[in-house]
C-alpha cells in the first residue's frame, strides 16, 4: 500500500528541508510542492556539487517525477529564464523538463506583482517593514484571492487573456503611479512576454490531482514539500510578519487537490536551535554580533544567510513553546532536528520552555505578532558537550549530552524525534524511524 508524507517547516523557515526531502525521495514515486512561490529557498548538498532550489521540488536531483501545485504562484520567467531555476540545474546535468508537471490551477507571478512588492516595501517606515523578498509571491496571492489573477492555464487563450490582462494591469499601474510613486509597465510588453512563456511550459503542464492519484493507485509512494515554516502561515504566524500562503500540513490537500486521508505522516523539521529572517518578534532571540557568544557561534558556524535574500538570520535558542504550537497545528507525527553540530562547544544551552507576560505565563506562543512581542522567555538549562557531533551515524555514538538536550527537547514538544541531521551531505543522517515505514 502507498504510503505519503508531508514534510513542513516548523518554525520560521530555513530549517533545512531540502535536504531531509532528498534523502527521503528515495523512497518516493513523486515529489509535490503545494504552496509558495520562489521565495522560498532550498540548498542540497550532494559529494562536493551543491544546488540552489526556489520552485523546482528538491526531489528533482533522485530521478524521480516532480510536480508544482496549484497552491504555488508561479514566475515561469523565473523557471524557464536564461539564467532560470531549470536552466542552471541542466547545466549540472540533472533533466528536469521531462519529470516536471505543473498545474494548470497555478497562479501566475508577473512582472507588476514584484513592482507592487518592491514599491510597497520601500513606501514602509523601517519598523513597519514585512522583510519580503520582493518577488511579487504577495501581490499575486492577493490577486487570486481578489479574484483578478491570472493563471497558467488562461495563458493558452490568448484573446481571453489579453482582455484580462489589460483591465488587471489598468488597476496596477494606477496603485503603482498614483498611491506608490513608481513608474508603470508597458502592458504590450508584458502581454507578449506571458505568452511566449506559456508556450515554453506548455508541455509540462499537467492534471496534477489526476497525476498524483494515480501515481498513488500504482502502489508509489508520494512526498509533500513545504516552503517556508508553519510560524510563516498566514493564518497561524507571527502576523502580519508572515508569508502569504498557507505553510502548514493542512495546505497539501488543497493545494494540490487530493484528499486529506491520503496523508499518513506529517514530520515537522526543526533545527537545533532557532531562525528569523527578516522582521517580527523572537523572544529567544541572542546577539549574533559579539564574538564569543552562543548567538555568534550559531550564527557563524551555522552560516546563517537565506537562501533568496542572502540576509543574516537571526538567531537564538530553542522555543519548545513554539514547537508546541507548530506540533498541534501541523498534527506533527515525528520530528527530524537539523544542525546539531553547530552547538558543539558550548557550555551550556538554555531551552525556551514557555513565556511570562505581565506576571502570567505562558507555556504555547501565542497567536499574532503583537502578542508574541509581549513574551519574556523562560529558559530552562542544561549542559552541552565538547566532542563533534558532525557527521555522525548512530544514535548511540553521539555524545551523552547531546543525546540529553535531545531527549528533552523530544519530551518538552511531545513529538518523537524520528530523525537527526548532523551535517548537510545525505549519509549526515541519524535514523531512528523511518516516516515511510511508520
């Protein structure tokens, strides 16, 4: 019988995904992106050749079929380009166009979405700003949601999206030059380009639902890639700090079209310690400048720079609070920690075990980044360890105090940790359960 698992970010992005997709394909028939747009970022490590992911499913470099969702807004500019995702991975000698499948239902990201984005951003005051990468993913999210986008499927009648694409780029140019300050865009430009674009991914457009149903009917196993991190989700995040999609388990039903009882095994990947790119709260939040800190050594030893935006992350220690959260938003199954090695050395480390606000605690983060600013972390603390955790293989050969802070962090989230990463190649893995056999 088929077996599907989801895999999500649980908190807020970068908790190296990618990777732990890659070497869970092996067992998968399919890999299936479901939300986001090319904003997200994924790096994998494979022998001494590294590759940089946005849109394509992480899958792509195993051989196996890869399918982008009509939960995902699309820049096929960004895919096909030149210089684009698919291009650069062909080049690498991975075949791409042959087992990728996008769905009709995607939205389309086109050049006024990133204008609208960028212009917006820059219109905010510096405590206002959301962070975004600027590549117009909330803009068209708010045109499907408005009911004026364009997707990939309109792309194959020209006429009929001619006509659409010169009322919604009429709304755009006026936001963009009366409220924004910016320059328009050419509307012919923009229409000849979409078009000449829909012809080239016209071959890899496919029924996504059908495909995935019956790939699954066929005994293949299915693998659901999330973008992103669940404390990102529009609906659960720290908003309005937050993404314009929906990040959690939840979103892979409709964001690909299957039903959710075809879903068996949710595993939230979580790194060792805690990231934040951009703007909004993080109450465990550590220096990441002073030489010598906790915050310093993740930061550098962790090589904390986003994937997009190349931007520092921010960074601290654990929040099993927020882990809480995440678990019981995701219906979490297992858990896999990422980046172990990286607190190798250090003394001690502290755990975020819940918040105190106003003389109240808290033992779950709460919802909205106005209340998530309010938290004062309680930390709980225990010793850390000095021999090297890189690269390591077995449970029973990792230090005793690392497989302490584990175990706590394992009993403190209520979620069994399946799997543990100790380095960026694939072999880098400790197994203690396997999500497809579980």
């Amino acid at each position: 019988m088929a077996r599907n698992v989801v895999v999500v970010g649980t908190q807020w992005g970068d908790e190296g995904k990618g990777k732990i997709v890659d070497w869970l394909t092996d067992q998968a028939g399919g890999v299936v992106r479901f939300q986001g747009g090319h904003n997200a970022g994924h790096t994998l490590v494979i022998g001494k050749t590294e590759y940089k992911l946005n849109l394509v499913p992480s899958g792509i470099v195993r051989g196996v079929q890869c399918f982008i969702g009509n939960g995902v807004v699309l820049d096929i500019e960004h895919l096909l380009g030149k210089e684009g995702e698919i291009a650069r991975l062909e080049a690498g000698g991975i075949e791409v166009k042959s087992r990728l499948h996008v769905s009709p239902g995607c939205p389309l990201i086109l050049p006024y979405h990133s204008a609208l984005d960028l212009a917006r951003e820059a219109k905010k005051t510096l405590d206002n700003k959301i962070g975004t990468t600027g590549k117009g993913v909330g803009p068209a999210y708010e045109d499907k949601v408005a009911r004026r986008g364009l997707r990939v499927y309109d792309l194959f009648y020209p006429e009929r999206f001619s006509e659409k694409l010169a009322e919604v780029m009429d709304y755009h140019n006026f936001v963009l030059t009366r409220y924004l300050n910016a320059p328009p865009l050419d509307v012919a430009a923009v229409e000849a380009n979409a078009l000449a674009n829909g012809e080239r991914i016209k071959p890899m457009v496919t029924d996504v639902s059908d495909a995935l149903y019956a790939l699954n009917q066929n005994g293949q196993n299915l693998l659901f890639e999330g973008a992103q991190g669940s404390l990102l989700d529009i609906d659960h995040g720290t908003y309005p700090f937050v993404t314009s999609s929906n990040c959690v388990a939840g979103q892979v039903a409709a964001g690909c079209g299957i039903g959710p009882a075809m879903l068996h095994y949710v595993l939230g990947i979580t790194k060792a310690y805690c990231t934040r790119v951009g703007g909004g709260p993080f109450p465990s939040e550590l220096d990441i400048e002073t030489a010598g800190t906790p915050g310093f050594q993740m930061s550098g030893k962790g090589q904390e720079f986003g994937t997009v935006t190349k931007r520092k992350r921010r960074c601290g220690w654990f929040d099993a609070a927020l882990l809480r959260r995440s678990a019981r938003i995701n219906g979490l199954t297992g858990l896999c920690i990422t980046k172990l090695d990286v607190l190798d050395g250090l003394a001690s480390l502290k755990i975020c075990v819940g918040y105190e606000v106003e003389g109240k605690s808290l033992d779950l983060l709460p919802i909205g980044a106005d209340e998530v600013a309010r938290c004062q972390p309680i930390y709980e603390t225990l010793p850390g360890w000095q021999e090297s955790t890189a690269g390591v293989k077995h449970w029973e050969d990792l230090p005793a105090h690392a497989r302490a802070y584990l175990d706590r962090l394992e009993a403190l989230c209520g979620v069994p940790i399946d799997i543990v990463s100790t380095g960026p190649e694939r072999a880098e893995t400790i197994l203690k359960r396997h999500p497809f056999m579980a």
